[in-house]
C-alpha cells in the first residue's frame, strides 16, 4: 500500500474519504492538518510539500507554465459562480461594474482564481476593460516565478485588505475569506447588480460554472504508482457519488475528461487574457497524465 500526504479542506465529497467510509486495498490518505488548504497552495507548488490534493485552478495552470512536476486530474474539488464575491462600501456612493475602470480594487493577489473570475465577469457581461483598473494586492502569487501585471501594486505595509474595504479606503475588493459573512455586512454592497440572475446569463453563455479547485497529483506518483493515482480518482468520484444530490441541475463538481472540459477552457481563456500565464493550453496538453493512467475511468 502507497501512503499520500494529501491537502484536502472539509469538502462535502472530501468527508467520505477522511471519515473512512471511503478507502482503498491499494492507497491510504495521510490527510494535511491545513484548515484553510489555501494557504498552502504555496509550498504545494513550490516545494511539493504534499503528494496530491486540492489546488485553485489558475495556479494550476501557471504551475504548468512554470514546468512544475504535477498532474491534473479530471475531479473538480470546488465550483462556484463569483458575481457576489467583489464588494465596496456603501458610504463611496453607488458604484456600478464600469465604475471601476480608473479605480482601486483590493484583492488578495492579482493571481487568485477568484480574482480572475470576477474580471472575466467583469469583462465579458459588462464591457469593462480590467486593464483599466488599479488592483491592491496583500500577497505575493503562489508560483514564485509569477509577476504582475504594471496595474498592480501591492497595499500599504501591514493593511488588511478586509478591514480596509469594511473601512471604505478602497473603492472595492474581493474579500480575502468568502466564506465570511462580510459581503453580508449592511455596509458592503456587491458591485454586479442582481448576482444571481447574472450567474444565469454566464451559465447560458459559457455552459459551466467557474471551476475554483481541482485534483493533482505529483507527477512522480503518476510514473511510479499509477494505480493509486486510479485509485485515488475512483475514490474522489465515490465520494461525490455518496453527497446528498445538489440542488437545481447545475453540476458544480464535475468529473472527467469531457464533464470539465468547457470550465478549464474558459478559465485558460481568461487567464491568457489577464496576462497571469503567457499562451494557452490544449485540453490534451493539461490531461496528458490524466489520459494515461485513467483510462476507461473518464
């Protein structure tokens, strides 16, 4: 039996596995003691500090770009739609989505999934030029080799990017932990009008919803045990398969090669657009290891 060290948050598809009710003959997952796996993206790409687990899907792609020895695999870990996720004080006044071309955005880093929904949002429902815009950022990029774009400057020593959107010092901001309730605060106001409505008109016009994390491997489990990596995806999917059935039709956790395809393609899209990786991927180029040792899984 192959161990993997594995960063994995408390995901409703996760539990199965770290509860136990889900396992293997073949592997055994040494979950990370990480309670926000976020922050640890960074030694995940820069130092391979875990084996597998969960990574945003755009510092999969710059980890791509930048050569990192890891594969991603067909299991969408997290999904959601981010109309909601960018907010500004309401003491600034209104302020509508093209308001924001001249203006200051604080965001965590310019590099964060969420960040480069939001501008895709931003972009392609409402006609604003994202390059237009002045971003504040509070951290450095997860792949070291990354650099900003000339919009970007990074905040003030020792600011909080939350506490200065909820002290209205910013024109607007995505909040560093969604899961908060401070887009929920009566003195923040989301920037998109009517968020879910245009979650509705993305959906129509793309065909999936914003993929946040996914699945990796270290490539190195791949070309030595490729077995567990199939055991692993066999894993992951049983665990899906066991979630209480998600509400409405839209499948925010899709898994396989053609169940994900359209959601990476769109984020490959805005991601070359951002300037955050410098050309496009195929589909077959990112799912190259996926296609090897899954076959007949996906």
């Amino acid at each position: 039996m192959i161990r993997l060290h594995t960063l994995m948050g408390n995901h409703p598809h996760a539990l199965p596995l770290k509860r136990g009710d889900v396992t293997s003959p073949r592997v055994a997952l040494d979950f990370a003691n990480e309670p926000v796996p976020h922050e640890a993206f960074k030694p995940f790409v820069r130092d391979l500090k875990f084996d597998c687990g969960e990574l945003a899907i755009v510092t999969v792609l710059q980890a791509l770009t930048y050569g990192k020895p890891l594969a991603l695999l067909p299991a969408t870990i997290s999904a959601r739609f981010h109309h909601a996720s960018l907010g500004y004080h309401a003491s600034r006044g209104a302020l509508t989505p093209k308001d924001l071309e001249g203006r200051t955005v604080a965001v965590r880093t310019y590099a964060q999934t969420t960040g480069v929904w939001v501008r895709g949002a931003l972009q392609r429902q409402f006609g604003v030029d994202p390059s237009k815009i002045r971003f504040m950022t509070f951290d450095e990029a997860h792949l070291a080799e990354y650099r900003d774009p000339a919009n970007c400057a990074p905040a003030p020593a020792g600011r909080d990017l939350d506490d200065m959107l909820l002290n209205g010092e910013v024109d607007a901001g995505i909040p560093v932990a969604l899961a908060s309730n401070l887009m929920k605060d009566p003195r923040i106001r989301g920037v998109i009008p009517e968020p879910e409505a245009a979650a509705r008109d993305w959906l129509a016009k793309f065909g999936a919803a914003p993929i946040n994390h996914m699945l990796v491997v270290k490539k190195s489990v791949v070309d030595e045990h490729p077995e567990a990596v199939r055991e692993l995806y066999r894993m992951f999917a049983e665990g899906k398969r066991r979630m209480a059935r998600q509400a409405g039709d839209i499948d925010f956790l899709p898994f396989g090669l053609e169940a994900t395809r359209r959601g990476l393609e769109v984020a490959i899209d805005l991601a070359v657009e951002q300037k955050i990786i410098p050309r496009s991927f195929t589909i077959d180029e990112i799912y190259e290891d996926a296609r090897r040792v899954l076959h007949g899984l996906v």
